[in-house]
C-alpha cells in the first residue's frame, strides 16, 4: 500500500527569498574580510622585508618572530571567517528551495559566529585579573636602580624602529572593523527572518490528509481474516406460531423413550379452525412425526408399542366382564323362542322316547328342566 500523498510545498514567501539574499550577501562581506585580512598579512611581511633590508644585521630571532605573529594573526582571522562563507554559501540554495536541515544548519552558523565574537571580545577582559595579579608583588622593584629608557638595558632595536617607521595605514584597521560589524547585522537579519511564521510554514509543510480507511485496517498492515460477528443460529429466529406445542426433543441415551412417538407431533393435524401451515427450510412436513428423526436410544429403550396400556375406567363390581353384554332378542319372537342346548335345528318332541337319551321329554304340566329353555307353552 502506498504512503499517503504529501501535501504541495505552499509558494515561496518573500521573508525566505529577502533572507536568501541577505545570506548570499553575508557570505560576500565574509569573503571580503578575508581578502583584506590577507593583503594585511602580505603588506606587513613586504614591511618587514624592508627593514631588514635596511638593517642587515637585524637579529634573526626579532625577524622570526615578526614573521610568526604576523601568520598567526592572519590564520586566526581568515580561517574563521573562511569556513564561515563557506557554510553560508552551501546552505543558501537548499535554503530557498525549503530545506529545513540547512536552514537549522544557518541557525548553528550564526550561533557560532556570535559565540565566536563575544569569545574575542572577551579575550582581552580574561587577561585584566592576571595583570593586575601580576603587579601587586613588587617588593623586589627598586626605581632608584632603574637606569630608563637612556640606559644600556634599554637600547632601541634598530631593526624594530625601521619596521614601525613604515607605519600602519589606519584604513585597513577600518574597513575591517565595518567588515565585521555588517556581518553580524547581516547573520541576525537573516535569523529573524527565517523565524517568522511565514518562513516555519514554507519549512515544514502540512502533510495532507489520511484517506479513509475501513474499520480495524490501516494503510501498510494486510487485512486480517474476517470472521463472523457472532455465532451462528442453531434455531430460526423469532417464536413459533401460537397454539402449536414446541417440538420434542430427543431423550439422551439412558432414559426411556415415549412408546409412541407420533404423539410429538411438531404440528397437530390441521383443521379448519387452525391457521395456515407456515414450513421452513427446517421445520418437518405436517402431519409428520419425530419417529424417523428420533435416533437410537440405546439397548434400554422400549420398544414401540410396548409399553403399559392405557388403566380402564372405574368399574362397579356387578358389571359384566367385557364382552359378555346382554344379547338383543329377535324381532318378532316370544320367549324361549329359541331352542336351548342341542335342539337347535330340530323339532320339539323329536327325541322323545329315543334309547339313548339321558333327557327326556319334559313334563307337559311343568316348566321346563332346561335353565336355558323357557317356559314351554302345552
């Protein structure tokens, strides 16, 4: 995924460009400075040249010396200032064209060069407790043993007074001093302008806007695995049609199982004061029962069909066992109408006086024997 688009560098503000041009100048009266510090040190040692063309027989240690401090003095002032264009003169274009390290860079410049300067000018303020610490012991100093200046300790170097006769053009000493001074205005022009709101905002741009982003990403991570929100639902959702009992449940293995499982019915038999069958995906066929869904309960279940018969209603104990009802007459027939035992099918009186018989005719003037007969009518 690609970094969010940087937001356009705003147009160059005028402070910068005035700031530019002050530093470019700065570097030019740096370089100027230099060149004076340089025809200073050339113009002394053509100085000391001459009077010792004068003065052949000059001490060489006096010419020495004279030498090595008019390099000195020139190293300790050239080389500063220098180094210092330089780093003005490599941080001016970056510095137009919006680069915030090399303006931090003409920062730390400027900061040197002030430091640099009060260290100068306060060189010569450390060296004030060392003379004085110097003059407070004069015990051994006696003027009345001090020949002066006509003295034979105090004889004038010929070769010095033919150097110092040459004098000093004061315009060098002048222009250096102005030299410095405009280059101090100028380092703090440009650091006030490179301070102002304008120039922080032309430095340090405002990065432009994330875009949106879905929720849980962000620009440079992949995209995690999608899960579902939630658990799946086992049950459909909202609550079964009024008037219908919630579907069985299957018993756990173990327990006995309802001998006849059509009773858990998911839906009784529609009629027409039920409402109109609303099936689903999951809900079974109605009129179906749970029997086919019912899985095996285990080798202690019941078997169907036999578990304990319905109890009988309460019976009075002179009701008849079952199935031995009273049996409903014939139509159109009298009492004893028909034959009782083995005179089904025959005639009365057909076996009387038959050997054999253990029954004989019944008497005509009584009842009959025969608890199942009747009366028989003579």
């Amino acid at each position: 995924m690609t970094s969010p688009a940087v937001a356009a560098r705003p147009t160059r503000p005028a402070v910068v460009t005035v700031a530019f041009w002050l530093q470019i100048a700065t570097v030019a009266v740096l370089l100027a400075v230099v060149g004076l510090v340089v025809f200073a040190a050339v113009r002394y040692n053509a100085q000391i040249d001459e009077a010792l063309r004068r003065v052949p027989d000059a001490d060489p240690v006096e010419v020495s010396d004279e030498r090595s401090g008019n390099i000195f003095a020139t190293t300790t002032l050239g080389v500063p200032a220098l180094l210092l264009a330089a780093w003005l003169a490599a941080t001016a274009l970056p510095l137009r064209s919006g680069s915030n390290p090399a303006r931090i860079l003409v920062f730390v410049a400027a900061g040197a060069q002030l430091l640099l300067c009060l260290a100068q000018g306060c060189g010569g303020l450390l060296l004030i407790p060392l003379m004085l610490a110097s003059g407070i012991d004069d015990s051994g100093y006696d003027p009345a043993l001090d020949s002066g200046p006509g003295g034979a300790d105090w004889e004038q170097s010929r070769f010095l007074d033919a150097l110092y006769d040459q004098g000093d053009p004061e315009a060098i000493f002048a222009f250096g001093g102005i030299g410095v001074a405009l280059v101090l205005a100028l380092t703090l022009a440009v650091m006030v302008l490179l301070l102002l709101p304008d120039s922080g905002r032309y430095f340090r741009p405002a990065s432009a806007a994330l875009p949106p982003v879905p929720y849980g990403y962000w620009p440079g991570h992949p995209a995690a695995a999608y899960y579902p929100s939630g658990y799946p639902a086992a049950y459909p959702s909202g609550y079964p049609a009024a008037g219908y009992p919630p579907a069985a449940m299957p018993s756990p293995p173990g327990y006995p199982v309802c001998p006849d499982p059509g009773l858990h019915l998911a839906y009784p038999p529609a009629g027409p004061w039920a409402p109109a069958q609303q099936g689903g995906p999951w809900a079974p066929a109605p009129g179906a029962g749970l029997s086919a869904a019912i899985p095996d309960a285990g080798p202690w279940a019941v078997p169907p069909g036999a578990g304990p018969s319905a109890p009988a209603p309460n019976a009075s104990p002179w009701a008849a066992p079952p199935g031995a009802g009273l049996s409903a007459p014939a139509p159109g027939a009298g009492p004893s109408a028909v034959p009782a035992g083995d005179d089904v099918g025959k005639p009365a009186g057909a076996d009387a006086g038959v050997p054999g018989r253990d029954d004989a005719a019944p008497d005509a003037g009584g009842p009959s024997a025969n608890p199942g007969g009747g009366t028989s009518i003579g």
